[in-house]
C-alpha cells in the first residue's frame, strides 16, 4: 500500500488519507439524492437513477485512485444533469435513451482523446498563473455553493445576492455558522480531521434545531433498486441529428473543461504537480474521468465527472489515490446505508466547503499581478466561475483573456500553440452560442 499510493513520498499517512476520503464523501454525498431528483423527470426511474449514481461514482473514483493516484472523486455531475432532462429530454423532445446515447459517445470519444494524449496536452498547455486562478476561482466557486446550500446566501434579499436575516427561521443557516466557527477552531488548533469532524459535530447540533430530521420508524438499511442498463437508442440519432450534434457537443464541451479546472485546482491546492508544474498522472485522471462517463452511460445515469468537493478531502489531508479508494467504498456501502447517509443536512457539509475557499484562496499569492498579461487573465478567471456558476466558463475566458493580454503586451511569442487554438475555439463556441 504505501509503495503503490507513495504515502511516505507524498508527506501523508493511511489515516489522513482515510479521514480524507471520508470527507470527500460527505462533502458530495448530495449527488446520491440530487442526481436521482432531477434525472427521474425525464423518464428514469429515482430508484435506478440512485444506484447508478452510486456505482458509477464508485467505479470511476477507484479507477482514479489506481490508474492516476489522486485524491480526486467522481460522480454524475450538477449542470450536466440539468443539462440532460430540463434542455436535451424537456426542452427539445428528445427521449432519455438518445441523451444517454449522446453521453455514451461522449465518453468513447474522451477515451481515445486520453489516450491519444490530447487532452493531456490541453491541461499542460494552460498558462501557470491561470492555473492559479483556476484554483482560486474555484475556492470562490465551492464557497457560493456552501453559502447558497446553507441558506446563509440569497438572491431574495432585494440585491442580486446576499445574506439572509439571521433574527427570523433560517435555522440552516445558523447551524452552518456555527459548523463554520467550530471547523476553524479545529483547523486553527490543528485537530486532525478538522473539516470531517465539523461536519459530524454540526450534524449533531442540527438535531435539536430541527435542521438535522430523523425521520419515524428510521431504518439505516435498504436494498439498492436495479439500475437501467444500456438504455440507448442508436437509431435515434439519424431522426435527430442535427439536435444530436448540439446535446454532443455540449456535453462534450463542458466535461473537459470542468474536469480540467478541477484537477487544476485540487492540484494546486494539495501541491500534486510534477517538476514541471503539471498535474501528476493527468493522463490516467482524465482518462478516469471518460471511463466514468461510459459507465455511467451504461447503467443509467448523466454524464460522470471529477467533482470539486474533491478539495475538502485535500484540505482534510489527503493526497494520494487510497483516498479515493476510500470514497468509492463509501459509495458502494451508501447503496445500502442511504437513509443513513441522508441524515447529513446540507448546513452540515456547507461549512467544509465555505473553510475550503479560504484554503484554496492561498494560490493567489503565486499570481503574477504586477504583470497585467499575467495578472488581467488570472483576474478574469478567478471573477468568472463564482458570477458566472461555471468553472468550464472559467477557463474559457481566462483563456480568451491571456491571448489579448499577451498581444496587446507585445508579447505574443510566449503563448504556446495549443493556447492559441483553445482561445479560437472558444470565441468559436461563443459565437456559435449566441447565433442559436
């Protein structure tokens, strides 16, 4: 074991890789009970769609831990699967099986572009200090969705978004500050397992708040329902094809680049770079991520992706793929343990994530800001994932960002190759979006 996860040379042990990889878990065990509620109103049954969830999210999390060796989890992702029953099945008319077929060939094609080292050579082409506000924007990104989960934040404060009155019923939120005070009084007296165990004492103090619900009669065990398998319609695609190329693409497109700013940002933050500054073993993560995505294809589920909670593990201390390992085993026992594994209210696992802003907020140091070819890109990144919900959109205008900086810097020479093609193709996609 430590030979093969390179504990010792990864400055961890097996026990902060197993906290790790239970607070991982907990941070994302959400997915269990979103993906089936949104994915059921295009057809699917919630029972499959939950099983589904569960194994393909554990498949592709251990093919990460033993193809790439990172801290790093998958499952069916949010967007992508609102992406899936509200526009492609709801919105244009298209059955469940065609969207499914759309996601299998999707993750086909990943697979060969992994091993073909393409997108491998996409990750590495990204300039360094956007690599930084990757991480950043990220920790921006995490923090919102922790605010939002809690009901700390709002968009019905009368402004675009704020905090809600702390005086009236918001028992979540109060519950998550005070989870919120308790994990940075762990972390700052260096209690191993900080965030985990500020998840587990916040779950205990909701219960008296009404926030935490046991529900009559509880039973911590159930059998798992029979997933949908294979449920594809290849003929479809003829009648469709112009409207199949469009749900294609999009999948496709958002995917990549939220996987890519994923294992940038976790990456970063838990310092698994290589000499050169890459992330270690990108091949083997990117190419999980598209067995991740087949699988997932196969027994009923939207499109697998490298999730960002990821981060909370890292912060919690993990750094190699037992972690990972841990979490998928944790996936597989919650197909019998749900009820269990519901229990953890958001409130509870919003603080992990809001505490992992800040731990994320480090990279910004490494920016180059004195430098605007280096500084407006990374600004520009780091200010769009959070306003814009979108990692993917992120990257894309950081991206646009740097080739403009650079050549309005006179300084055109230092942008490689592969850069200049992913900003054609990105203004590309953003015309193409805005003629639809």
């Amino acid at each position: 074991m430590e030979k093969f996860f390179q504990l010792k040379e990864r400055g961890t042990t097996v026990s902060k890789e197993v906290v790790g990889g239970i607070t991982t878990f907990l941070a994302m065990a959400y997915i269990l009970a979103v993906n089936p509620g949104i994915l059921s109103e295009s057809g699917l049954p919630w029972g499959g769609v939950f099983t589904a969830t569960a194994v393909s999210a554990a498949i592709a999390t251990l093919v990460m831990a033993l193809l790439a060796n990172l801290p790093v989890a998958l499952a069916p992702g949010l967007g992508l699967n609102a992406f899936f029953t509200y526009s492609v099945v709801l919105g244009m008319g298209c059955s469940y099986k065609l969207a499914l077929t759309a996601v299998l060939l999707e993750g086909i094609l990943f697979i060969v572009l992994s091993l073909c080292g393409v997108r491998e050579a996409i990750v590495n082409s990204i300039p360094d200090g956007i690599k930084k506000a990757v991480a950043v924007g990220i920790g921006l990104f995490i923090t919102i969705i922790g605010l939002v989960n809690a009901g700390i934040c709002s968009k019905d404060t009368g402004t675009f978004i704020g905090f809600v009155n702390f005086a009236g019923d918001n028992h979540a939120a109060i519950v998550a500050i005070i989870g919120l005070v308790i994990t940075i009084a762990l972390y700052t007296l260096n209690v191993k397992g900080s965030v985990l165990l500020g998840i587990i004492i916040t779950t205990i103090i909701g219960i008296p708040f009404g926030v935490t619900t046991i529900p009559e009669n509880f039973k911590p065990f159930s059998t798992p329902a029979a997933p949908v398998l294979f449920a594809f319609d290849f003929a479809g695609i003829a009648e469709n094809i112009g409207r199949f190329f469009v749900i294609f693409f999009t999948f496709l497109f958002t995917d990549m680049f939220d996987t890519i700013g994923t294992l940038l940002g976790v990456a970063e933050q838990g310092n698994l770079k290589d000499e050169t500054g890459n992330i270690k073993n990108s091949k083997g993560a990117l190419l999980s991520d598209a067995i991740g995505t087949v699988a997932g294809a196969c027994l009923g589920t939207s499109t697998v992706t490298s999730f960002v909670e990821s981060s909370s593990g890292v912060a919690a201390g993990a750094r190699s793929g037992l972690a990972s390992v841990v979490t998928a085993i944790l996936f597989l026992v919650a197909l019998f343990l749900s009820p269990l594994f519901f229990l953890i209210p958001a409130a509870a696992t919003a603080p992990a994530l809001i505490f992992v802003g800040y731990l994320m907020m480090k990279s910004v140091a490494g920016i180059k800001f004195d430098d605007p070819t280096e500084g407006i890109p990374a600004f520009v990144t780091i200010m769009t994932m959070p306003f814009a919900y979108s990692i993917s959109k992120g990257i894309m205008f950081g991206i646009i960002a740097y080739v403009i900086a650079k050549v309005a810097g006179k300084k055109a020479k230092e942008i490689p190759v592969v850069t200049w093609i992913l900003a054609v193709v990105f203004v590309a996609d953003m015309i193409f979006e805005a003629c639809k």
